[in-house]
C-alpha cells in the first residue's frame, strides 16, 4: 500500500501544479489581451497625431496660396486702373 499512497500523493501534487500553471497562463492570456487593447489605442492616438501634423503642415501653403491671390489682385487692381486712367487722359 505504501506505493498507492506514494502515487496518490504524486498525482495530487501534479494536479496542483497544473493548476497553478494553468492560472498563470490565464493571467498571461488577460494581461496580453489588455495589452493588445492599450495598443490599439496607441496607433489610434498614433493616427491622429499624423493626420493633426499633416493638416499644420498643409497650413503654410494655405497661407502662401492666399498671400499670392492677394498680391495678384493687387496687381491686377492697379494694371485696370493705369489703364483706365490712360483711356482716360486720352490714350
């Protein structure tokens, strides 16, 4: 009988430690799917920062587009007035 026992106790103490191993595989199963989701945010919040950079750096041209619109009116404001200016005067 001291041989049953002894197996006994074997196959107890194994099926502790697989459950032991298998909690600390769940708890690794839960904390990768935590940080699968802290991840996803990441590159969501990585998306809109490249997407926030894109539209500053978009914004120079816009503003050298509107800078050369002006100065072309400007210019061509002046041109019609010399011109109406020279009919005027007899041309």
């Amino acid at each position: 009988m001291p041989e049953k026992e002894l197996y006994e106790h074997r196959i107890a103490k194994l099926e502790d430690d697989v459950k032991h191993l298998y909690s600390k595989v769940n708890g690794f199963a839960v904390a990768n799917a935590e940080m699968n989701t802290k991840l996803d945010s990441v590159l969501v919040t990585l998306g809109e920062l490249k997407e926030s950079i894109q539209a500053v750096s978009a914004r120079p041209a816009k503003l050298w587009d509107k800078l050369l619109f002006a100065v072309l009116s400007a210019v061509g404001t002046g041109l019609g007035a010399a011109l109406l200016l020279f009919l005027k005067n007899g041309g």
